[in-house]
C-alpha cells in the first residue's frame, strides 16, 4: 500500500531526508523552483560524486500562471508547437524570474550558504538542471537512486514542489510508488523529457545568476557608485526632462545649466524649488534661465518679488533676456498691491531668507497670494536658514501645505522620542509632513528633506567638479560654451596695522579699551530695556487698552533687548571711535528722555514692540537719528543733557505715533529714574575720558587713508563696516580730504543698485562715463544682497564681525563669476600691539554670554558661527577665508557629480554599475574617523530613498544620506574584507524599521486648499444629514470611501476644482461627483488584492568593518 505525505501527519521532507541519506544519484522533476529552498536537499547532493549517472538531474517546468491557463482556455487557436526562437525566449524568461527571486526578501546567512553551495555543486556537475519548454509541464517527481537489491528507486509522486513550504509547510497530497514496475515506467517518463529537444540545460545561466547576485560580493567601490547613482536620480530626470532655452545657451556655464534642469525638475514635479547657491555663483540668471524655461514650455506668466534695492536689477535682467509677461515687485510694497493683483502663475522670491517670520504682514500676504492662485515657488537664497530650522519651514511653507503628505519623515527625531507612535500620541499630526519636520532640531531630518526642493553648491564643489586646470597658469578656471575663461581667483588675508598704545593716556583708542570703560558697559543696569522690572503694583489708574498691549510685549521682549544693547555697545568700540562715542551719547540721552518724561509726570515714548524693529531700536538707523532737527552735542556738565532732553522729548512727540508707542509714566515706580540717572552718570564718565574725537589723531582711519591714497592708488576698493556711522564718518573724511570716485552706501539710500553700477560698470554691463565710475565704495551690509561688485578685488574690514564666515561672505561680493584678478585680497585692520586687548574683550564677552543666554535670548546672532581667530588674521594664514566644507550642497547634484566623475575616468561604469542587481553588498575596512557596522540603502513602497547607518548593535548612527555617502566613499582599488556575521540581521533590522514605518500613511487627502481635501470633508457633512433616498447614500457612501483612498482622475480634479470655486452648494457638489463616478471620470483607482502591501527594497548594503 502506498504511503500518503500530505505535511499533517507525514512529512515528505522528512521522508526525502531518509531516502537521499543512502542515494548516489536522484531525478527530479518540479513545476517550480525556490533557489533558496535548495537548503532542503543541498547537503545530501554533496555526497554525490559528481558527473553522469553520479549527480542529481532536475527538471523545472514552465508552470503556467491562472491568467495564461485562462487565455488558454479561451482561444480559438489550440497549439503545443514550439520553435527554437520560443524556446529561448522561455529561458531567458526563467533565467529572469530567477534573478527577481533573488532580490526578494532579506538575504540571509542560511541563503547565503545555500546559493553558494547551489553553484559549487552545478560546476561540480554533482547537479544538472534543466527547464522544459516543449508544453507547459506541471508533474512533481522525485525518483531516488539506491545501491539496493529490492528497492533500487525510491519513487515519489504528488503536488509537492521543491520549496520549503512545499516539502514541509503547507498541505499537500503525495504518495510513494512502491511498485518496481511503476517505478520504471516512471523513470522511463523523466528519461524521455530529459532527453527532449526542448528540455534545455540552464545549469550554466544560474551559476551566471547566482554569481551576479548579492550571493557575491562586489567591490566597496561599486556600492558606492550604485549610491550615488540611485541617489543622483531626480537630476539626471531633470538634466534628461527639460532643455535650456536657446537664448541662455552661452550666458550660462555647465554647473549652472544643470542647475537650472535640475530645479526646473523639482519645480515642475513639487511645486517649488530652493536655488541656495553660495554668493557669486549666479543664483539670479540660474533663476532668470529658469522663468524663460517655463515661459518657453508652459506659458507660464512670473512675478518677481525682491527686497527694494534689488528692483532695477531684476527689471534689467527681464529686459535683457526678453522675459515676457514678468512683473517685478518691491517687498516692501507686496502688502499692498498682492491683494488684487491677478494670478501669475510663477512667483519668484529673491532673498527669500528675509521671509522667516511665519507672523510678519509681508510674509502672510505673499503667503495668501500663492495659496490663492495655486502659484509654483522658486526661492532664491544663499542663507536660507541662521540658527533654526523655523527659517527654512517659513520658507518651504509657501509653497508646501504643512499637512500634505511628503512621503519622508523626521526619522532621527521619532527615534529619539521613542518612535512613530509615540511621535503620534504626542503631536497628533501626520509624521510625513512639513508640520513634523517642524517639531525636530536634527540636520539629518532636515537634509532628509531639503533633497528633495534644494539646489545648491558652493565654490569650492564647483572648482572641484566644474573647472578645468590651466597648466600655465597652474590654476582652475570654468569656461562658457562661447570659450571665455573664468578663473578662480586665491582669496589672500592682509592685516592693516595702526598703533595702539595702552599705556598711552592721548591715545584715543587705549582710553577705550582701557578696563574702566569695558567694566562700565559690563555693569550697566539697562532699565529701558528691561521695563517690566520697574511697573508698580500699586498703580491706581486704569491702563488703556493700547498701554496693555504695550505692557504685554515689555514682558516678551525686555530681556532679549537688554543683551542686544550690551553687545551692540561692544561692536561698536571695535568698529571705531566716534561710532562707539555716538551709541553712548545716545544712550545717555535716550535715558534723560525718560527721566524728564518720568519727572514731569508725561507719557514715556517706548520704540516698537515687534519684533523685527526691537532689533533696529538699538542700532545705529536709531530713533534719535531719524529726526535731522535733533543736534548732537556733547556736554562736559552731564546737567546739560537733561536740558536737551525737554527738547528732544517735544520733538519726538510731535512726530507722536510714527516710531514710538506711549505709556503712561505713572505705571513706573522710582527705581526707574535711580538706574536710568545711574547708567547716564556711568557713560557720561566714558565722553569725559574721550570728549571729542579727532579724526586726525584717528592711528585706524590714517592707515586706511594709506591705504586708498598710497597702496592702492589707482585700484577699486570695497570698504565694509557694520555700522552706518563708521560709514558716514569714513565717507566725510575722505570727501573733505579731495578722494575722488568715492561713494558710500547705507540704508539710507534710496536706490543702492545705481551706485554698485557706478562702481562696478562692467559686471553690470551698465555703459557710464569715466568721471562718473566709482573707485572706492564705503559700504555697511545694505550692499550683500544680490549686487554684482567683481569690478572691484580688494575688500577692506575696517571693523570685523565676530564670525568667520562674515568676512568669507564679503570675500563672496567680488569674488564672483566674472572676476579677472589673480586674487582677492582681504584687509582686516588689527591694532599693532593691543591684539590681545581686543582677543580678551571678545573672550569675556563670550563667557558672559553662555553663562547668561536668558539675558541675551535664543534669537542672539552676535556669534553666529565660528568665531574669527584673531592671531589667523594676524599672521595672515593662507586660505582662513576660503568657504569651509559645506553639508548643506544639495544632495542629488553632489551625488550626480560623484557618478559622473567615475564614468567620465571609465565610461564602462555607466553600463555595468545600473545592471548590478539589487540586494548586492560588499564590505570594506572602516578608517578611525568611521564607525564599524553597515550602511542600508533601501527604497520605500513609494520610492522614497532610504540610507540607514547602524552599528553591530543595531543602534541607528545616522541617517544623513551625505554623511553616509562620504562614508561609503572609496577607490576602485578598496580591497573586499570578510563581511561580519551579523551583516545579513543588521539589514534586515534595518528592512524592519522602514516596513514599519512604510506601513503608515498619512495625509492622504493631501493639502486642506486641495480639491481632494474639501471635497471629501464636504461630502462627509453632506452625508452626515439624512436623505430620503437610500440608494442615493449608499453611492454617496462609495464615493466618499473611494476619494479617501484613491487619488482623483484630472479631469475630476480640474472639474471640481473650478465648481469649488464658483461655491456650489453640497447638495449640487454631491450630484456633480455621482456624476463623474457613473461615467469613471472620478477616482484613479488601482485594484489590488485586500492583502498586498508592497515592502520596501533593498538596494544595497556596504558592510564597514
């Protein structure tokens, strides 16, 4: 009697183990072919010895699937011929399903282990397989060869494939055939479709798949170029998608050409792109190529918003390059005219990183512009954002609803608070969306995301992968399609010394840096900015509802103007004499103000409480200055300035309501006018040490006049300072001192862009009579916005901020594409023998500053950056103003540049590195700088990249796709080390983490301004209220349930989109929607089967070891 293996109460593998345990040869025939389930038998093949009537023959056969079976079953045309073209088809089409079963799942050491063993063992000839094509083949066959007497096969017959769910798992029904003459008629069978033409040896091609796969390690070096590749997708989309406009072909260089691509990609894909190039790589004619591309391609019409001074520039370039339909708007009147302006269908905002406040007018009313009119966004910046990461969402937000949907999340920070859920319980928002980045303070969370709307590149990423080397001249240059040069020039750092003597009690300069005035300015009480101090409690008058609103924002903002007060003061005695001279006058006379409005019992004038004027309150565009008929005089008898106040006072008052809010004295008690009367006698000491300030006797302003007169006779200088009262007072000086083509620009110019022109005629391409061209230009930072200034190669710091990266920024005015000199020197002015007088002062600052950052204020940018090393300055250290390595290069550029470098060196790469299959890995040695473990590279089910860090134990180390690029980076000569043993777990731990969070979807109905959005929660109320027709709700039902899920057809979205519009009623919205859903003109729906979810993929995985 026959045996049944049904895997209930017998086990076919468990009886195959017996038989294959005294075997010396086997044939098999199977309809379908796990290679990874070979484990089930690989080990007993191993005994084989190999080579006719010693191996193991199968036989795989070309399963149909149900859909062939069915289009069998119903076509007129009945044939099982075949030919040899067809034939191979077929094994082509197998030798593939088998590369795809080999990409599937995570890899494994058991799988490892059994696909190496699967291929020894076919070059071995210990197995032979081959696949029958003659007729669709769906025997299961296993005939087992004995060195016995009376049973030399052991037969098996049934359903069972060779799987492991086959042999083991899942039910099914086979028999044994005991019987010697079945047995043979059986064997008989196999001999005859082995022997068949049409039953091909494909031994060879799956030693070829197994080999190719991940089962083999490839070189470090193509992970790395795979990265890269994938990585580098959305550019090469953009550089394939769209093709510059003729007109623009020989104005623009290559990495700007692939700049304008790539953005025109991300614009047209995502609605908004990020152009961040660095200062001097040409953001505004990347941006203008850009506008004249979509123009060209879609009509689109463009409004170009730009700070004021930057108008007439933009006017010129729309002009110059025949942009039509454009309008070019000042910022600064946007509140006004953006309400009734027509749709354009482009908005480009130039210096989009003024636009940060979420809360500002100007910020809201473009906001409500784009939203209106559904606008696509370019932003130009080359900071888009300071110290907070607020500074890009307010940006993104223009353009990016904070609930849509993104398809990323701020994975660093889930992690960090415990993951998805927990983000979910705790900000009950979508964790893919704007809204969720808001909530994280990791840069990898936010690189994560920049990819996909940022381009940007800095000099020194062009020069390394743009520029071309000029052996003669032994430097870097670009060249524009028409064959000019533009060579890179070497920033140089010069020092200008003057003479600084401490012990010295005429020099001016000692006085002030002498430790009586610096501990002055350090005990300063500051009551004005620190108002909410010195309320009483016992006021019995009622305040109005305009001084509540006053006393609110005393309490918001006092202590951060308290700390921007102190350090302005500190700026000021570095930038120089009179200015600093001046702030003390002012804050003397600010404090008697006060105090005679506090005597004669008057309401008391308090600057603007928002906060973006509490910043300007304190600096040199100051109150007191804005009215010319206020004199400035100083007085030996501090009496004196209380007389000047009453008059002050009154004409301040007269202007009541431009610049001030008032508040009634009576809400202060004494303890005001006490410090306010303290502070002004402590200052008043500093104007007795210094009364007056001779320009003359000025060591600093006579080694700059050296400078323009002498050094620098004949050439173009750019003179920078912080404060617009060094300016005017440079300015003044050299005026009467007969300097000619001299200028000097402040805030308080109307038209600064006529006066860059003047200076730097060719750059702007701006014709201008010799007398009227500019030599020098004074210039405060009213100047770094977006002005072409590379007439010009010197700069001069006559004051130095307190970052480095604000002298490398100003470096960035003349160092720009266009610059013909060899180099760019940069004056710094450094006092000969006080150096360490000035190191210390910043030090102390510092210090007082970490220790006291409530007084200061999280919004405090005094340090902003790396500090300036004093003594680099001082020795002139090469290359300290060279840009320092930036992160922030946009990703996909930075990888297109990898994979372009590496095919230009071996152009066989651009072939073989896209051929290599997914799951492959490989392993190099990790350098002391990087952390062992193994870099993932996965793809979502929505094709979203993903790069993941671990260490060996599974701890995430980053998920920054640059840090992870640059940490895969190697040579084609990188040696392959042995991979470690947990390499297949941290993978698929890693898999794991994505699954999980993969599974999740939110925002699915997209944005709330979306046709999907309020079509949808506008049903849901009209359904939420009783209808008559039962019919009618259960169609209305559907339709609810379908938009929820499925994205809506075009002509479903155009259609609703315009009937939203007009405000149809629900009721009519609802029938219009029936409507489209009875013609298929409503959802997009995809059907799929109720338990399919699409895992993520592996791409690849570099083990670092």
């Amino acid at each position: 009697m026959p045996t049944i293996y049904d895997n209930i109460e017998n086990i076919l593998a468990d009886e195959l183990k017996n038989a294959f345990a005294t075997a010396y040869k086997a044939d098999l025939c199977v309809g379908y072919f796990n290679l990874r389930g070979w484990n089930n038998v690989a080990h007993y093949i191993d005994d084989f010895s190999g080579g006719e009537n010693a191996q193991c023959r199968l036989i795989i056969g070309m399963q149909p699937t149900p859909q062939q079976l069915i289009k069998s079953h119903y076509s007129k045309i009945k044939t099982h011929s075949i030919d040899n073209q067809t034939a191979k088809r077929l094994q082509r089409q197998l030798a593939e399903e088998f590369r795809t079963q080999l990409t599937l799942g995570y890899p494994t050491n058991t799988d490892e282990a059994t696909l190496k063993q699967l291929a020894e063992q076919l070059k071995a000839e210990k197995l032979t397989i081959k696949l029958f094509v003659a007729y669709p083949l769906h025997a299961k066959l296993y005939l087992i060869h004995r060195h016995d007497k009376f049973s030399p096969i052991l037969t098996y017959l049934g359903s069972s494939n060779l799987t492991f769910s086959g042999l083991s798992r899942q039910g099914e029904l086979n028999i044994d055939v005991p019987d010697k003459d079945a047995a043979n008629k059986l064997m008989a069978w196999f001999e005859e479709r082995w022997d068949d033409n049409y039953c091909l040896d494909i031994s060879q091609d799956l030693i070829n798949i197994i080999e190719e796969s991940w089962v083999t390690p490839k070189l470090p070096y193509y992970i790395y170029l795979k990265i890269a590749y994938h990585l580098s997708q959305e550019a090469r989309d953009g550089l394939n998608e769209f093709k510059i406009p003729a007109k623009f072909k020989n104005e623009l260089l290559d990495f700007q050409q692939k700049a304008v691509l790539i953005a025109a990609h991300y614009l047209n894909k995502r609605n908004g792109v990020l152009i961040g190039d660095v200062v001097g790589l040409g953001k505004t004619i990347t941006a203008t190529a850009l506008i004249k591309l979509f123009d060209d391609d879609f009509g689109f019409e463009s409004l170009i918003l730009c700070p004021k001074n930057l108008t007439t520039m933009w006017e010129d370039y729309s002009h110059r390059y025949g942009l039509r339909s454009v309008k070019v708007l000042s910022q600064s009147q946007v509140i006004k005219i953006l309400p009734n302006l027509r749709r354009y269908r482009l908005v480009v905002i130039d210096e989009s990183h003024n636009l940060r406040n979420k809360d500002g007018k100007i910020y809201k009313a473009i906001y409500d512009y784009i939203k209106r009119n559904n606008s696509k966004v370019i932003l130009l910046s080359a900071t888009p954002y300071n110290k907070s990461y607020a500074d890009l969402s307010g940006q993104l937000a223009l353009f990016i609803d904070e609930h849509e949907d993104l398809g990323i999340s701020p994975e660093r920070y889930m992690q960090e608070i415990g993951g998805q859920a927990e983000f979910i319980a705790k900000h009950q928002t979508s964790p893919r969306s704007l809204a969720a980045f808001n909530k994280s303070d990791h840069p990898d969370d936010w690189r994560e995301l920049m990819r996909l709307y940022l381009v940007r590149r800095t000099r020194g990423f062009i020069q390394k992968n743009f520029s071309q080397f000029d052996e003669q001249k032994q430097r870097y240059y670009l060249e524009f399609a028409n064959g000019t040069r533009n060579y890179f020039p070497e920033r140089i750092a010069k020092k200008v010394e003057y003479p600084f003597d401490e012990n010295n009690t005429n020099d001016p300069y000692a006085q002030l840096y002498s430790e009586t005035i610096v501990k002055i300015i350090d005990t300063l009480h500051l009551p004005r900015y620190g108002l909410l101090d010195y309320l009483s409690h016992d006021i019995t008058i009622q305040a109005t509802q305009a001084e509540d609103i006053i006393i609110q924002n005393l309490t918001r903002a006092g202590k951060r103007l308290k700390g921007f007060a102190r350090t302005n003061l500190f700026k000021r005695l570095e930038s120089g004499g009179e200015a600093f001279l001046l702030s003390i006058y002012r804050h003397i006379m600010r404090n008697y103000v006060f105090i005679y409005a506090l005597n004669k019992h008057l309401p008391i004038p308090v600057g603007q409480q928002e906060s973006a004027l509490l910043d300007s309150f304190i600096t040199d565009e100051s109150d007191l200055e804005q009215n010319d008929d206020i004199k400035i005089t100083f007085h030996n008898d501090i009496k004196k300035y209380y007389q000047d106040a009453g008059t002050i006072y009154h004409t301040l008052q007269d202007d009541k309501g431009a610049n001030f809010k008032w508040i009634n004295s009576a809400f202060f008690i004494d303890a005001l006018k006490n410090k306010l009367t303290e502070d002004s006698i402590s200052l008043h000491q500093i104007l007795k040490k210094v009364p007056q300030w001779h320009p003359e006797q000025d060591r600093k302003l006579q080694a700059l006049s050296e400078l323009i007169t002498v050094k620098h006779a004949h050439e173009k200088l750019l003179i920078f300072t912080q404060f617009s009262d060094t300016a005017d007072y440079l300015y003044r000086y050299f005026k009467n001192n007969n300097i000619a083509s001299l200028a000097c620009v402040t805030g308080k110019n109307a038209n600064p862009t006529d006066i860059a022109r003047c200076f730097s005629p060719i750059s702007n391409k701006h014709e201008i009579q010799p007398e009227n061209e500019h030599r020098v230009l004074i210039t405060t930072d009213v100047l770094s916005e977006g002005q072409n200034l590379q007439d010009a190669h010197i700069i001069v710091n006559y004051d130095l901020p307190w970052a480095i990266i604000r002298l490398i920024q100003r470096a960035g005015r003349v160092d720009r594409i266009g610059q013909q000199a060899d180099t760019i020197l940069c004056y710094s002015f450094l006092p000969e023998d006080g150096i360490e007088k000035i190191i210390n002062l910043r030090n102390r600052l510092m210090q007082r500053i970490e220790q006291n950052a409530d007084v200061v204020g999280s919004d405090e940018r005094f340090f902003e950056g790396d500090p300036i090393n004093i003594h680099d300055l001082y020795s002139e250290k090469n290359g300290i103003l060279n840009e320092q390595e930036d992160k922030e290069i946009d990703l996909p550029s930075y990888a297109l540049q990898i994979w372009n470098a590496a095919t230009n060196a071996n152009p066989a790469l651009k072939t073989l590195i896209p051929k290599l299959p997914d799951v492959i890995y490989s392993s190099k040695a990790a350098s002391d700088k990087i952390k062992t473990g193994v870099i993932v590279y996965a793809k979502t089910s929505n094709d979203n990249d993903v790069l993941t860090w671990l260490d060996n134990n599974g701890n995430i180390i980053t998920q920054s796709q640059f840090s992870i690029l640059n940490a895969a980076a190697c040579s084609i000569n990188t040696p392959i080390t042995n991979r470690a043993d947990s390499h297949h777990d941290l993978i698929e731990q890693s898999m794991d983490n994505i699954h999980e969070l993969d599974a999740t979807i939110g925002g699915q109905l997209g944005k709330k301004t979306g046709a999907r959005y309020q079509v949808y929660h506008r049903l849901k109320v009209h359904y939420d209220h009783p209808q008559c027709d039962i019919f009618y709700n259960a169609e209305l039902k559907k339709a609810i349930d379908e938009i929820y899920s499925y994205p809506l057809q075009e002509i479903a979205r155009e259609t609703l989109s315009r009937q939203l519009k007009i405000g149809l009623s629900d009721e009519q919205l609802a029938q219009s929607i029936l409507h489209l859903r009875a013609e298929n003109k409503y959802c997009r729906i995809v059907l799929k089967d109720d338990d399919e979810q699409k895992p993520p993929s592996i791409i690849c995985s570099l083990g670092l070891v």
